[in-house]
C-alpha cells in the first residue's frame, strides 16, 4: 500500500483559545482534586515523614514496599479481599435483579397503587442509615446468620436508590419499544432483559458502579455483624491500621492504597463501557 | 468523620433504649454478691469466655500474645476468644448492639473515655468487688494510684487499667541547639516552653511547636493547670457533671498561650488523627510536639536526629497540677454465668499482673500498670537504656492522685470532644477569636451534658 504522494496535507489549525481556557482549567481542577489522592499513594510508598523533609516529587531512592508489608500482614487480607470480592458480587447482583424487577413494575404493567409503591420506595431513601443498622443486626443474629457473608449481605438485596435509577430510565423509553416486543411476544422477563435493560445501558451501568461502590465501602455493617477476622471485608480489616497512640502513618495509607485500587479500576473500567453506552444510545 | 458520626449516632440511639433497661434490672454488681473462685472450681469441662477491644496495629498483635499465654496457661480450664471490634466509638457502638441482643462480651477492653458511659449502662461488676471477692488474683493495691484512680467512681474501683499512656513534650534537641537553646534550660512549664518555641521560630525560621488536633491535649493543659476539665469535680464525687471549664481561670490561660503560637506563625497545624504532627516531627520541621508516649517506637525508628521525652508542661500549682492518663481498662460483663465471670476476673488479673505488664510495656511503649513491675531487674535495666521510657513511668508516678488529674468521666465526653476541637481549629486558624471559640466550646458541651443526662432517664 503505497502512499500516494498527494499533498494532502493536514491543515493544521491553532487550537481555538476558548479550547485552550477550557483544558487549563480542567486541568487545573483535575490537580486539585487530584493531589491529595496522589500524596496518600506516595506516602504509601515512602517512610514516614519523607513527603515533609523532601517535598512531592519523589525521590526514588527511597522508595518503599515495608509499609504494604505490614498493612498487608497485620490482618488476613487475601482472605479479606475475597470476602469483599463476594460481597460485592452477591450484592451488586442481587440490587440488579431486585432493581431491574421493581423498576419494571413500576413503569410498565398498569395496576392501581403504582404511583405510592413508587413513594414508598423513594422514602427509604430518606431513612439514615444509622436507625436501621440496629434492628438488622437483631433480626439477622436471630436468624443465626452472624459472622457470615450471607449474613453481611442480606439486608442489603434490594437498594432504593438503584430501583429508583432504573425506574428513571425505563420511564424515558419510548413506550412503543416495549410495546413491540409484547406484540412479538415476548414475555414481561423477556422483554425486560432483553429490550428493555440493553437499551437503557448507561443508566445500569451507573446503577452497577452505584452498587458496587457501595458494597465495597461498606464498613459499619459489616463490622457489627461479623466476630472474626477471616469473615470480615478487607475495609474492616484496614480499619485495624490507624492508632492513636502509636501511629504509623505510612503504614495507614498503604492500607488505603490497598483498597482503594479496586474501586478506581471499577470506575475507569465501567466508565469506558458508560460512554459506549451513552454514544450507541445517541446514534440510534 | 463519617465512620465515627454513624457510630456515635448508633450507640445515642441505643443509649435511649437501654436507658429504660438499665433502670428497672436489677442485675448490676452492686446489689448481688460477686462470684468467687469456687464458681470456676466447679465448673464442668473448658470455660469459654469472649473478650473484645479496640487495640489497632502491632500493640493489638501483643495483646494477641498475652492472651495466647493466658490460654496455654489455662489449658482444659479456660479459653480466650479474642476479637478486635473496631477502634473507639465503633466498638462502643458494637458492644451497646450486643447488649441489647445479650451477646455481650465477657470481658471489655474499652477506651479511657468510655469510663462513664460503662459506668452508667451498669452491665458490668465493679473490680471492686471481684477483687473483694477473690482474694488469690488481683489486688487493686498493686495498681498505679495515677491510673487506678481513673477508673474509679464514687470511690469505687470500676474497671482494671490495661494499657496507660500519657502525654509528653517531645523536643528535638539538636533544633533547640541550632537556636542557642542549650540542653540544660528548663522546660518545665508552659511558660517556658512557649518562649522557647518562639525562639527556636526567630532564630531558625522552623515552626516551634505543633500537637495532633486532638481535645485529649486541651483536657491536658486544663489538668496541668489545676482545673477540673469538667465540673463538680469531674464527675468523680457523686455528681454528673453539667459543664466544662475551659473557659475561665487557668484552663482558659494555657489554651490561650498555646492559640497564640498558632496564630503568630509560631505554631503549625497538626491534624485530628495526628499523622501530620508525628509526620513533621519526625521530618525535624518542628521543635515542639505534644504527642502520646506511645509513639516512642515510632519516633525512635523514624527521626533521625537527637530527640526526647519531657514531661508535660504545667500551668498551675504543683499539688494539683498534672497531664491525665490515656489508654484503656478492663470491664467484667456482670450478664455472664458465674464460672465465666470468675474465669474473666483471672484473665484480667493475668493481663494486669506484673510479669505481663512487664512484656506488654516494653514491647508497646506503654507504661506498667502494676507497681510490682518497676521492681524487677529486667525492667529496671530497661529503663535504663530507654531515658524517654524512664520519662514516662516517672511521670505518671509523680503525678499527685487528685480529682483534676483523674479526668473527667461521662459518657458525652466523645461528643464533648469533638465539639470543643470544632471550635478550636477555627481558633488556631484565626476564623473566630479563641475567647469566642471557648465559650462556644463551653455551651455546646453544657448540651451535650444535659442531652446526655435526660438519655439515661435521670
């Protein structure tokens, strides 16, 4: 394949100057967000003290692991990380299906006491977290399910906030859509997996990130509800890092590297799969 | 912090509950008969008990040690099971939880602060009476009077210390040198220390003083001033106390001294948690650093300059003046079955008693609860090497047993706190003057005091 020895050259423009005021100032506001995020990763790195003595730009010759040694040793943490890992799943899983279910019903189906069902679920929204952590933690000792994963999850199958993020979407949809797949006949669960969720793509997606945040974040509930460290999520494990009386700061922030780095590659994965979503929504 | 907000939040919302329960059972220690040995002697194969506490990082994987011994010792007759349940308000929140749902632990490893708030909930038998009652463990007149007095109420031994910290005046002395300062100077009181600080910032331009933004530092100078942090007489002759005195008399001196540093340009700003005061200590930017002495380990591994352990500056007459102890004590669960109640009296006797406290302090940086401690050769050639540990044991044994040493015991004290480092980060910032900042510090924790009063049903 040759090239042709046309001159078709590039003509390239200046960048207009409102495109150039535009990345500096998102640059700018990306630093500021961005710093303190970039010191705790490089203190991780760095014996205590160091980013004081030295300034932020690293000094490679005194880079580190020690500290996500002991942050790493000091609790089961693969056994931790798998905890988390599966209550992130069970979770994430099962608000998608409770989610996806409620919104369905909400929208589509015409049936009398729709509009308060969907008040109903919105006032959840409004009770503090705080109240319910209690009554959960009775109901589910008595259930005898303490210090278990099964037990970490289960007040937690359903979330309002995704059934309200989906209700939101499905109600956006051209009503003819769904329509012409009941005409094709399509059942009411074929119809929502099949139709109904792909065409709504962005809006699962942030339900999905919503959920998974969430359930790996979580750190009171799981605490409460679990006695031993080998059933506990790696967020109550890392808890056990920050002393007051015999702090070792960089040990502490290793330990928030540590749990950290899932949840960024959760949003920069699911973010990339967001756009699609958002363009292929677009072009239709 | 959001963790501790949804903590606190819990355990007031528990508060209210128990408030109803604590009043009508009549379970609490005081009125029946603690168990003796007999209660274990007869007990049918391995007792099982529960202990719970909040000790983080490498001084939990020590207690960890302590109990393993205490098993090993007790094999086919008692077993640990032991469980880190979250630090501070996380673990008071847990253990309010299980009281309600009767899964109380047997033993309760809980912070300084919570001392009256165990107090009040009543579902723990005072170690007066376990000691009165089993003459062969622990004799509370082994304890150190600075920490024993802590966690007594109403004359009354409440709980067995564990774990003692006490603050200190870190200095870095090759700072203080390169200002002209020489070793021999006095640092003893506040005033001292704070024209030293001043000299060390004109003379080298590096900052003279920080400290963690942490109310237990304020409790301090209030304490070395010869104030009562909270009043009547910190809640320890009978009466609740309705207020704090930060704003008034000497209290309210010392804090304005140390405020000054701050808005001079003296002083550098810390952080609640203390990561940036130990940061900057150990990056030898600062002169002065009032830190816990259980960072002694951590400071000896990180500065890398010459640097000691002064006792804690006083503002106030010697026989009242002195810092207050931090750390954590032991409480019995008076729910539990006799024979673990016994079982749980002797695995605090074994945590308290000399030999452990020996192990315990030398390996964390605490300081022995045990007299019996200082008496044996290896820990006194212990302290020999260690000057800064010599610092510490010195400190809370000169410290004279009075009321405003003792500290002061409710169960709103981390509410308290909280508020009152509120007010005065605006003050060292510069927001708000620091007479403002104090008595908006004074009245919110006047509420607190009364919320928490009307929780508890009285």
């Amino acid at each position: 394949m040759s090239a042709p020895n046309t001159s078709i050259r590039r003509k390239t423009r200046a960048p207009r100057p409102g495109t150039v005021v535009r990345f500096i100032v998102v640059i700018a506001i990306a630093a500021i967000v961005f710093l303190p995020v970039y010191v705790s990763f490089l203190s991780a790195f760095m014996p205590n003290g160091e980013i004081v003595r030295n300034g932020i730009w690293p000094n490679v010759t005194r880079f580190t692991m020690t500290n996500f040694i002991k942050a790493a040793t000091s609790t089961p943490l693969p056994q931790q990380y798998l905890v988390s890992i599966a209550v992130v799943t069970l979770q994430t899983i099962a608000q998608m299906i409770t989610g996806a279910l409620a919104a369905y019903a909400l929208v589509f189906p015409r049936w009398r006491g729709r509009g308060m069902a969907f008040i109903l679920v919105l006032i959840t929204l409004a009770i503090p977290g705080e109240s319910i952590v209690i009554p959960n933690y009775e109901l589910v000792s008595q259930i005898g399910l303490r210090n278990t994963i099964l037990g970490v999850v289960i007040p937690y199958l359903a979330a309002g906030y995704p059934i309200f993020l989906l209700r939101q979407a499905f109600a956006a949809i051209p009503s003819e859509i769904w329509e012409a797949s009941r005409l094709d006949g399509a059942g009411d669960l074929r119809a929502l997996f099949a139709i109904i969720m792909p065409a709504c793509r962005p809006q699962v997606t942030t339900a999905i990130i919503w959920s998974a945040l969430a359930a790996w974040n979580g750190y009171f509930w799981p605490l409460l509800i679990t006695d031993t460290d080998a059933a506990r999520t790696v967020q109550v494990g890392i808890a056990q890092l920050p002393s007051s009386d015999a702090t070792n700061p960089a040990v502490v922030f290793a330990g928030v590297v540590l749990v950290v780095i899932p949840t960024m590659v959760l949003v920069i994965a699911a973010q990339r799969f967001l756009v699609n979503g958002l363009a292929r929504g677009v072009l239709r | 912090m959001k963790k501790n907000v949804l903590s606190i939040a819990a355990t007031a919302v528990l508060l209210s509950g128990l408030a109803a329960c604590s009043s009508t059972t009549s379970t609490s220690g005081s009125t029946s008969e603690a168990p003796g040995p007999d209660a274990l002697k007869n007990a049918k194969g391995v007792t099982t008990i529960t202990l719970w506490h909040g000790i983080t990082g490498s001084n939990g994987d020590q207690l960890q040690k302590l109990i393993d011994q205490f098993n090993d010792n007790n094999k086919g007759k008692i077993r640990v099971t032991s469980t880190f349940q979250g630090a501070y308000a996380d673990l008071l929140a847990k253990y309010t939880a299980s009281l309600r749902s009767k899964s109380a632990p047997t033993v309760m490893i809980a912070g300084d602060v919570a001392t009256g708030y165990m107090t009040d909930v009543k579902q723990s038998i005072p170690a007066a009476d376990m000691a009165r009652a089993n003459p062969g463990d622990l004799k509370l007149d082994d304890l150190v009077p600075a920490a024993s007095s802590y966690y007594a109420v109403n004359g009354v031994q409440q709980a067995v210390p564990f774990n003692v910290s006490t603050p200190m005046l870190w200095v870095n002395r090759d700072l203080l040198r390169q200002a002209g300062i020489p070793d021999s100077a006095p640092l003893k009181t506040l005033d001292q220390v704070v024209s030293a600080a001043k000299t060390v910032y004109t003379k080298t331009g590096v900052n003279g003083f920080t400290m963690p933004d942490d109310d237990w530092y304020i409790e301090q100078l209030t304490s070395s001033s010869g104030e009562n942090f909270c009043t009547p007489d910190n809640g320890r002759k009978g009466k609740a106390p309705t207020g704090i005195a930060i704003n008034r008399g000497t209290a309210k001196e010392a804090i304005n001294k140390i405020a000054d540093l701050y808005t001079s340009g003296v002083a550098v700003d810390g952080d609640p948690q203390g990561n940036a005061a130990y940061d900057i200590f150990v990056a030898g930017k600062v002169a002065f650093d009032f830190y816990s002495s259980g960072v002694n380990s951590g400071f000896k591994s990180d500065a890398k300059f010459d640097f000691q352990a002064l006792p804690f500056p006083t503002n106030g007459p010697k026989a009242s003046s002195g810092p207050i102890i931090g750390g954590s004590s032991l409480w019995l669960s008076s729910t539990a079955k006799p024979a673990a109640q016994v079982a749980g009296w002797k695995l605090e006797s074994f945590l308290a008693s000399a030999k452990s406290q020996e192990q315990f302090s030398q390996a964390t940086g605490y300081i022995p609860v045990n007299k019996k401690t200082l008496e044996s050769s290896s820990e006194k050639k212990f302290l020999a090497a260690d000057k800064n540990a010599q610092a510490f044991v010195d400190q809370v044994t000169n410290t004279p047993a009075v009321t405003q040493t003792a500290g002061c015991v409710t169960g709103a004290m981390t509410t308290i706190r909280t508020g009152n480092i509120n007010q005065l980060q605006a003050a060292f910032a510069g927001q708000k003057s620091v007479d403002e900042a104090l008595n908006q510090a004074a009245s919110d924790a006047k509420t607190a005091l009364q919320q928490y009063k009307s929780q508890l049903g009285n």
